[in-house]
C-alpha cells in the first residue's frame, strides 16, 4: 500500500483535524509489531481493545493512529465509527488502485489449498500475490490486500465465512474479477443453520464480481449450483467426479509417488501427473477451471504444479520410521473428515491403519448427527485404531456399529503412545485431524517426537 494520510481518511470516511501529505506503506493492528511511519488501527476484540495499546504503537513508530474514540496523542488520530469496518472500507479504496485480476476463493474444505495451488500456477503467467495461511476474514482479508503493492498481475484470495452477513462484508471489500467456489459442506452450521444456508452465502460472493467477470462453480453440489444460477455473473462449471460440466475429472489414478488425472475439457480429454500430495480430485479441477480461463494452457499448469508443496497442517505426509504420519491438524468439518479418512486408508491399504481424531466444532444442532456418522465411516475403513478426544467421543462411538478395531476416548498424547507400543514395529499410516479448538497439533508433535 503506498497513500497519504489524507487519502486514507477520505477512503475511510474518517475525520482528521487537518489534511496530511504524510505517505504510509504499512498498517499494523499489534503494537508490537509496529514499525516506524506504520499506520495504527484501534481493533476491538472480543478479548483484548486495541485503543488501550495505541500508545505503545506511538512509542514503537505509528505515525498516525486510526481510533472509534479520542485519543490524546503525538500523532494524527483518524476518527472513525468502527475501525474493523474502516479497514474494509481502506482496503477497497487500496483494491480499486490495483492493476490485478483479482480472484475470490471460497468452499467448506480444502479453500486455502486450492488457492495456494491457484497462486503457485498462476505465478507462472505473472506476479502473483496471495493471503498468508487463511487470513480470510474481516480482519485478515483487508490486511492481506493492504499487504500488496498493486502492480501484482493476479491476487488469489481466499474468504471464510461463519454467519449470515460475513459474505456480503467481504464481497464489498474483494469486489472481485473472478470467483472460485470450490464445494460446499455442513461447516458453521451454528451460524448458517443448513447445508442450503451455507451454499446460498457461499454463493453471496458472486453478488460481487465486477461486471464483465464470471465465476467457477463445482457441478457437484446440486444447492451450490441451483444458488450460483440465481446471480448474474458468467459461469463455469467443474466436476472432480466425472460429472457433466465445462472441466470435469474423469480418472485419478494412483502411481508409486504421483497421480495421474484425466480430464475432459470441451471435446477434448487431456492427461497430467501431478505431485502425491494433490490428492483431491475436486481441488485440482478448481484449479485447471481457473487458472485455463484466466489464459493458461493445461501443459503450462501442469508443470507449475510440480513446484507445488503442501500448507502446513493440510495433509502434509512425512515418513516416521516404517509409519506415515498425516498432519492435517489445522481444521476439520464433515467434508474434509470424510475425505481425509478415505484418502489416509488408500494410502493405508494393506498396512496397519490408525485415527487419531477430535472433534468437528460449529456444527451446532447438526453435531450428534454428524459424529455418529464420522462413527460410521470409521467402521468402514478396516482402522486398527481409533482414539478421538472431544466431547462427542460417546457419538462416534454409537456410529461404529461392528467396528472390528479399538476404540478410545483420550485426553493426551501418551495415552495414544501407550496403546500402541506393541505395534510401533510394524507399517502403517497415522492421520491426525480435528477442529482447530482441539489442538490435535499437539497429538502429532508429541508421538512424531516420540515415535522412534
């Protein structure tokens, strides 16, 4: 970002005493990572108020303070009724400067890899900027965009929502070019209420593509695809599962360290190897959709993915002695779940298979359901082990139905450690996963250090 003080208060609609030539490259909203000349946003959290810390940004270098009340203090104080809304509102004034063709991603599973995929392809056709990790929402996004210098040739940015409203926040502030909506799942449903509840605000984010623009939708969502038609913008259709639709997945087949897709573009059907760790089909359509739209050829995505490399937390596999341990601890809803288990047992086929899970947080009503059918497809996979912390353990439990293998509520690593012991010798595979509150990091940390 490079504007002065005064064109940072017109964007925001903020009141300042006088005009202000003073150029800022940088917002902050932690004191103490400010550096000097940084402009300083006040943010109320629900735990900690940013004007009680604007002091402390002064006397590390803010040279101007955004602020929702009088402060007295050696520097400009921009005026405003809501700083988080003011730094949406700054963010799009930031947004209507840049050169780039600007992408919105968003989905229930698997957004933050497809557009760290999308991001790695499209740097190959031009500079490419992008969110860090999952800076997604109405804090993280205007942060994301006020990060980046404007004479980027593509932003890919993902956007998460949890509640009515969150869409339409975020849509103003991307107002973007083009929009991927990778799937959608029965994630936030204390917020969004129903699987139709989340595609019709998943779908909010198509209000907002600029005119001209158009979006990627996935055909294999039906409520997806019945709330993407309502809206105006041009469509393009994917498929991971073969269905009819402008890019469709037709075969994924397994190799020794690589997977080869099909796909069928137009009349055409085109074949790429890709990396082991793009092992979701509906991830890479989404992608070839995008990327082939915005002018790519598929030979030339094809080979940008082969600098690609998991996010951290997201199913990233690493051997530990004869055992493959799965990280894909960051988060965890229905859809992912079911998708991480499926591809864990693939790998696991004809080894020893373990679980170590946690809850499915947000779910709200839907959560006793939800878990008794995680249950349920525990007892599908042939897993010698399960061990799951949380409080809905008693309802995977009721969903195991015959399951054949062990089952165990645990609170910690070492009750894990403990229970397998006797089969540590042997190889097998060991998926880590659940919802961010349950930390399950801290279950793969500790037996990955401990293993052997």
């Amino acid at each position: 970002m490079n504007m002065t003080l005064t064109q940072i208060a017109s964007a925001m609609a903020a009141s300042i005493e006088q005009d202000h030539d003073l150029a800022v490259g940088r917002v902050c909203i932690d004191s103490r990572a400010v550096r000097k000349g940084d402009l300083f946003f006040c943010i109320v959290g629900q735990k900690l108020d940013g004007h009680e810390f604007a002091r402390q940004a002064v006397e590390n270098g803010a040279c101007a303070v955004v602020a929702s009340t009088p402060l007295d203090l050696d520097v400009p104080v921009l005026l405003v009724r809501d700083t988080t809304s003011a730094l949406g509102r700054l963010a799009r004034a930031w947004r209507e400067k840049t050169r780039a063709r600007v992408i919105g991603v968003s989905g229930s599973a698997g957004k933050t890899t497809v557009k760290e995929m999308l991001a790695q392809v499209l740097s190959a056709a031009g500079r490419t900027a992008k969110n860090f990790r999952n800076l997604n929402n109405q804090i993280g996004l205007p942060l994301s965009i006020l990060e980046m210098d404007g004479d980027e040739d593509f932003w890919v940015l993902e956007l998460g929502i949890s509640r009515p409203g969150d869409m339409d926040e975020l849509g103003y502030i991307l107002a973007p070019d083009a929009a991927l909506l990778v799937n959608i799942g029965a994630c936030h449903l204390e917020g969004l209420g129903s699987l139709a509840g989340v595609a019709e605000q998943k779908a909010v984010l198509l209000d907002h593509v600029r005119k001209g623009g158009f979006a990627c939708v996935n055909a294999d969502y039906p409520e997806l695809a019945q709330e993407s038609a309502k809206r105006s913008p041009k469509l393009v259709t994917f498929s991971g599962t073969g269905a009819r639709a402008d890019y469709s997945c037709l075969r994924q087949e397994n190799m020794a360290d690589a997977i080869s897709y099909t796909f069928r573009v137009g009349h055409e059907e085109l074949r790429c190897t890709v990396s082991s760790s793009i092992h979701v089909a509906e991830n890479l359509a989404a992608v070839v959709a995008m990327a082939m739209e915005m002018g790519m050829t598929f030979a030339a995505i094809e080979s940008a993915l082969a600098a690609y490399s998991p996010v951290a937390q997201r199913f990233v596999q690493t051997r530990v002695g004869t055992w493959l341990f799965i990280d894909d601890t960051y988060n965890a809803n229905p859809v992912s779940m079911a998708r991480s288990i499926g591809e864990a047992g693939r790998l696991g086929e004809g080894k020893r298979l373990v679980l170590v899970l946690g809850d499915m947080l947000e779910l709200g009503r839907d959560s006793v359901r939800a878990h008794r059918e995680l249950g349920r497809l525990i007892a599908g996979t042939g897993a010698s082990h399960c061990f799951f912390q949380g409080r809905h353990a008693e309802d995977v439990k009721d969903g195991l139905g015959d399951f054949n293998g062990i089952f165990m509520k645990v609170s910690g690593a070492e009750e894990v450690l403990q229970a397998l012991n006797a089969v540590r010798c042997d190889q097998g595979v060991m998926l880590f996963k659940g919802s961010r509150g349950c930390k399950m990091e801290q279950y793969y940390s500790a037996l990955e250090r401990s293993w052997v």
